[in-house]
C-alpha cells in the first residue's frame, strides 16, 4: 500500500534548501527528461560549470530574477512505497508566515543548517515554529559535509546544538542527519564518505516515519460541511427522504449504531448510517469524508459539530489562542475579525493581547500590537460559540483562522490553547511554549 | 482498537471531496470546468461522489475553442446526458466570428480561452470557479493555491496570495471578484490515472493508442484535420498514436504510443521521461514563462 507523507524544508538563506529539493526530486527520478534539459539550458547560459539542481524548484518569474525563492511551492515525489507532498518554505527572516504556511500540514519539517555555521538564529526560529505548530517529526539536514571534509567532530557539535535547542522547545524527536546536497551524499542514497555515520540516508528516513495517526486516535469529531438532501429529486425515488450530514472527520473514528452528540445543541442521538457514494461502511476514520445519518431529525446545518459523547468539545464563546500574524497590518485589542474554526466562520473581537514571543530571546514579552511574522498570545471574544479543542490534542479541531472582514484577507493562523472549559487537564511539556505565561 | 489508514488515493480523493465541498457551501454560484479532459473528467467524478445521492449542485462549463476533437465533443454530451448536468459552453468561434477576438498568426486558440471565460463568468456572476489544475503540472502552478482569488479583471497575482493553512480555506471575495478551486492541487499525473484504473472512470478514446494520420511539428506530432494541416516539407503519416492531454486539435501534439489500456498507460506514465506539457503543448513552450503570464490574465 502506498501512503501519502506531507512535508516542509525550511532554511536560512544559502544553505542549500533548493538544492537539497532538486536533489531529492532529481535522485527519485521524479524529473523529466523535458524539465531536465530546460535546467541544463539554463545553467548553461548563466554559464555554470554543473547543473544546478536549485533551478528545478525556483518558479515564478520575479523569484527567477531575483533568485531567491517567497512564497511556499508545493513538490512531488515518490519512492517505491511512499509519496511525498513538500511544501517547500523560503528562508528569510521575514517570511516566517512561509515557514507557518508550510508547517501547519507538515508531518515532517526538515531544516537546513549549513554545516560550518551551525546553529544560526534563523534555525531557532524555524525550530519555535515547528513546535508550535507541532509538527510531529523534525529531521536536521546538516549540509555541505563536504566543505568539511565530512568532519564527524563538526557534525556531532552541530547536532549537539540543535538537539539542545529542540528539547528546550519541548521537541520531542529532532534528528539530525550529515549531507551533502550539492554532491548528493545521504540525500537519496548513503554516502561512503562519512564512514563514521551509520544511519539512514534523508530519503530512507522519511520513508520510514510513521504516519501520522494522532487524528485518527483522538476524540471522534465531524464538522459539518452540509446537508445532503435530495428531497426534490425525482432521479430516485429511494433518496426521497435522505438527508444525510456530509463531512471530513477530523479526528477519531466513528461505527454505525454508535451514541454522538450534535453540537452546539448538545442533543445525543445515534448514527444510523455511514455512506459515501460507493456503499455504506460499518466504521470510518480520520481523515476519510463520509455522510452521517443519525436516529433523530434535529435541526442540523454546516458548522455544527458530530462528536463522541465522552470528551465531547464544550462549545465557547470565549478562546485564548497563540496566533502567528500573518498581515502586515498589525492587530490591536478591539479588532473586530472573523474566526474561521472547522467549517464555522463567527464574528469576534480581539479582547486582549497578552504579549508575544521573542523567538530570539525564546521568551514572552509585553506588547500592545502583533506585527507581521510575529506570534503571541491574544484572547477573543466570539459572537456564537465554537467547538474548539485544545491544539496540542488535535490539530484539525485546534486551528482557528483570524479573517478581515471587510477585504476578507487572512490576518493570522490560531492554536487554541485553552479556554475555560478546559483549564489544567493537557500536561503541558515544561519549556515547551504552550505553558509560557506571559 | 487502532484506526485504519488511507492508502494514497483515499486521502487524495477524500481531501479532494473536502475542498469541493467547501467550496460549494461558502459561495453563492460554483461553476465547474469540464472539457472531456481527463482531470476534468476525475474533477468532475469526486464532485458528483461528493454531493451523493444529491445531484451536483452547480452546473458545469466548457470554453470550446472551435478546434476540438469531435470525439471529445461527443463524450462530453455523453457524460452530459448520463448524469443530467447543466452545461453551458463558452465559444472563442463566436468571438471570432463577430470580431471580439481575432485569430493569431500561429493559429493556436488556446491563448483566446481566458476572454470567453471571463465574459461566461461575469454574465453568470459565477463567484467560484472549479479548475482541474494540478501543482506539479508546471512552475507556476506549484505555488498556486486550493482556492486561489482572482480580481475583478480575472487576474491572479502571484506575488499577493493569502497564505493557506491547515484544511481551512478562506473563499471570501469582495463583489466582482472570484474564486479559483483546484481540488486536484495535491495530485499527480500518475494519481490520476491510478485513480481513473481504481474508480473505473471512461475517457475519451484519444487517450488510448490508435491508428491517426499525423504530421510532424516543432518535434510534435499533430493530427491532418481541418484545423491543422502539414506544411511546406511536413509530411503526413499514419502512425499508431495516443493523446495524454486532450485540447485545442492544433496545438495538442499526440505522443506514439502502444498503450491501448488504463494499465498500458500506468506503465507508461510511471516510466515516460518527458513531462506532460512538455510533450503536448505547444503553446506552453513558447517561452519558459508562458503559463505564469497566461495565468496572471486569468487563464485556467
Ligand atoms: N559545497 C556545497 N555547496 C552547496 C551545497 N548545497 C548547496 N550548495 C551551494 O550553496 C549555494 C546556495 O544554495 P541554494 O540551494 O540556492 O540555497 P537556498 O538559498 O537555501 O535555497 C549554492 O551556490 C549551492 O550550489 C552542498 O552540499 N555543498
């Protein structure tokens, strides 16, 4: 069975993030033979020596003249048994909300730290990002080994560095891995160059990471999306009663016969039915899309929520968020925004803002405003509830967008942390963001 | 108990069912794009499974350049009929015909797509627009997004998008301006067609070897027919052929190809060394950033 992995590459400027793409694309066979000789072409012309795999992934034009990548492009490969969607985040300092973007689907991150600069700045940003957006696997690409002559010593102190950084973050797993992306070393395959190193290659890695499972483990939740009810059709006459609530689940698993409650009404009843247009199931899990039809007609419409009765959301008007600005118009406390939480969009202002993150200092600071690339805490009211879950249990459930409401611009990216009907039970890893008071 | 996994496909056709739902609750008036083309035919297929035992609830458009294949013409009515769809048909013959659009020295149309469907989009006030535009397709298309604004002119601006995180999509558009949904974004041409062997999903014949009289040009093969013919020292052959994109009859080249079956093609596309544009598109290849300009004016 082939399974899908979402990633993303970030990395500071230089060290090597595109060629490290195009050499995993490049090395996965991944290009053609067409889009090869355009590369070798241009290469050429800007008369370099080698190909220059970092051209494969730059697209649009004025990235082309400026040669840096600025916004997230989206990549495919595939190995034998897994295919990989790579969102790949540019790297400067001011394209945080590219590095957010990407992470926010992300399975894995892999982030690029030159070799001989080891730990910058930029990378423990990107590592802050990772954890607050938990992304559950991050791999270290420690690159240009050979401008060190695949030194071991150089290698360890680096890993060292970031292993140290990542537990500071409450990053449980950051592995680091030496290559070299120009030559190809550890990329795809193994290099004899570091004989000293025994792990997998890059590639290897990712293909062996489980996928993840956490939304199909927790709480069984559907938002949803509409109501499928074909009363009027005279096509069949089987489906004139249907009326069936039409979803992605987002998290958990849900069986026919089985007690939910619809929410916010708060009313229980029992699924009678799990289709999709190729036949009924007995059972489905995230993140499969489905149409439920339960026991009782209650009035259900787009933005309600089907959960299992135990550990069912409290519905809230009220949530206490971290949120990455993404605008470059700042927020202030009595903003009046959109909140965008599953397939339920309410009005809400921004009642506090209770100070934001230094991602160079690694600690909260007292603020009035939140600018762009900057992440902070804020506290919103809502003009009608919401079913949130805490986003360090469930991503899907957790995530929030803040919208303009008048030029409909996205304005900042939200992970629930709390609210009062959920105050001390999620353990919060010490060091870890989410327990930061500010 | 531990819960399952979906394999590949399940999770690209179950995202994929996600976004056209999404889409088709948040706006006022979906429209879909369909040419008989296989990723409109698999866009078209997950959009009918979304909204079962319920009809689509949009109808469905074609920008007809007046060069198609009648093939393909005929599978699309067929489609059409079978599933009771409402299709309206954007026509570049019309405009040529009473002088809104004149034709181009090179004789290719699709460039004069983008006014048609522009028109068709503001006269139906359709605020959402259903493309089968996949990301790894070309360049420009990597950094497009599941739902993509368009202005009041149908431009997209590259440089401007709202960044799109998690599975939440932010459709809101002021008057005028549009919405772009590419609920294929994630998939490959390989995707594709292991999904069209999984679902069983027909196609036009095009796709499939058989026997054309062609013609070779700019290292293309064209099919003789009234909208292209050879040229000067061209010469005309009969060569078994198949199409991996269907378009415009005189710029969509045809590859050689034995591949008679849905599986003939799988193992071809899973070793063919040139890309899909690449081999088939000739307007595509006019210059290296031809697809980003297109796409800025409003093109699909
Ligand atoms: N020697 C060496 N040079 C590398 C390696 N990876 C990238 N480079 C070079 O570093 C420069 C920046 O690489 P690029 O991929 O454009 O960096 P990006 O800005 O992170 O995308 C280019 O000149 C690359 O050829 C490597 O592993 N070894």
């Amino acid at each position: 069975m082939s399974t899908l992995l979402r990633m993303a590459t970030a990395g500071s400027v230089d060290d090597g993030k595109s060629t490290l793409v195009g050499r995993l694309l490049h090395d996965t066979k991944s290009v053609l033979a067409d889009q090869m000789q355009a590369v070798e072409r241009v290469s050429k012309e800007k008369g370099l020596g080698v190909v220059d795999l970092a051209l494969l992934t730059d697209g649009l034009r004025a990235e082309r003249e400026q040669g840096i990548t600025i916004d997230v492009a989206y990549r495919y490969f595939a190995s034998a048994n897994r295919t990989f969607i790579l969102a790949d985040c540019p790297g400067h300092v001011q394209y945080t909300r590219n590095t957010v973007t990407g992470a926010s689907t992300a399975d894995a991150l892999v982030l690029l730290v030159d070799a001989r600069k080891g730990v910058l700045e930029q990378t423990r940003r990107h590592l802050a990002v990772a954890a607050l957006l938990r992304v559950p696997h991050v791999i270290v690409a420690v690159n240009k080994m050979d401008l060190v002559g695949y030194d071991a010593d150089i290698f360890a102190r680096v890993a060292q560095a970031v292993t140290a950084v990542a537990s500071e973050l409450g990053l449980g797993h950051a592995v680091a891995i030496p290559v070299s992306a120009l030559e190809g070393d550890n990329v795809v395959t193994r290099t004899s160059r570091a004989p000293w190193y025994d792990g997998p290659s890059l590639l290897e890695l990712l293909e062996g990471l489980p996928a993840a499972q956490d939304a199909a483990a927790y709480a069984f939740r559907l938002p949803v999306q509409l109501t499928i009810r074909p009363q009027d059709a005279s096509r069949d006459p089987a489906f004139r009663d249907y009326r069936g609530y039409a979803g992605q689940i987002a998290s958990g698993v849900v069986r026919r016969g089985e007690q939910v409650v619809v929410l916010p009404l708060g009313l229980a009843t029992t699924v009678v039915g799990i289709d999709t247009a190729d036949g009924e199931l007995d059972e489905a899990f995230a993140p499969m899309s489905v149409t439920l039809r339960l026991a009782d007609e209650f009035d259900i419409a787009r933005g309600d929520m089907i959960a299992a009765v135990e550990s069912a959301p409290v519905p809230t008007q009220d949530l206490d968020g971290m949120v990455a600005w993404l605008h470059e118009r700042p927020a202030r406390v009595g903003q009046r925004v959109l909140v965008k939480h599953t397939t339920r969009s309410v009005p809400a202002t921004i009642r506090d803002i209770a100070g934001r993150l230094d991602l160079d200092k690694m600690a909260p600071q007292a603020t009035e405003t939140l600018a762009l690339n900057d992440i902070g805490r804020v506290s919103l009211r809502l003009a009608s509830p919401v079913m949130a879950d805490n986003y360090l249990a469930s991503r899907r459930t957790g995530s929030f967008l803040l919208i303009d409401p008048q030029s409909g611009a996205t304005l900042a990216a939200g992970m629930v942390r709390g609210h009062q009907a959920f105050s001390d039970e999620m353990t919060i890893i010490p060091g870890q963001f989410w327990a930061w008071e500010i | 108990m531990s819960p399952g996994q979906l394999d590949l496909l399940g999770e690209l056709e179950s995202e994929a069912i996600h976004i056209i739902r999404e889409a088709s609750a948040e706006l006022e008036r979906p429209v879909l794009l369909f040419s008989g083309g296989k990723d409109s035919v698999v866009m078209l297929h997950l959009a009918l499974k979304a909204f079962w035992p319920g009809p689509l609830p949009f109808p469905v458009m074609h920008v007809d350049t007046g060069h198609n294949f009648p093939e393909v013409l005929a599978y699309r009515d067929e489609v059409v009929a079978r599933h009771r769809l409402r299709l309206l048909v954007a026509s570049v013959q019309d405009y040529l015909d009473d002088g809104r659009l004149v034709e181009r020295s090179d004789g290719t149309r699709n460039p004069l797509q983008t006014q048609p469907l522009l028109d068709a989009l503001a006269e139906h006030r359709f605020d959402a627009v259903f493309g089968g535009g996949r990301r790894d397709e070309e360049k420009a298309r990597a950094k497009e997004r599941v739902v993509s604004l368009r202005d009041e002119f149908g431009q997209w601006d590259p440089r401007n998008q709202r960044p799109e995180l998690w599975n939440l999509y932010n459709a809101r558009h002021r008057p005028g301006e549009h919405v772009r949904v590419f609920p294929l974004s994630n998939w490959t041409e390989l995707d594709v067609w292991r999904y069209v062997d999984r679902e069983g999903i027909d196609l036009p014949g095009l796709y499939f070897a058989h026997t054309r009289e062609v013609f070779e040009r700019d290292g293309m093969w064209l099919a003789v027919g009234p909208y292209s013919a050879p040229r000067g020292a061209e010469a005309a052959e009969t060569l078994t052929v198949r199409y991996r994109t269907v378009g415009d009859m005189s710029c969509t080249g045809a590859v050689q190809s034995e591949a008679a079956t849905v599986a003939d093609i799988l193992i071809e596309v899973a070793t063919t060394r040139i890309s899909e544009r690449g081999a088939t598109r000739a307007d595509d290849r006019l210059t290296e950033a031809a697809m980003e300009d297109r796409k800025k004016e409003g093109y699909f």
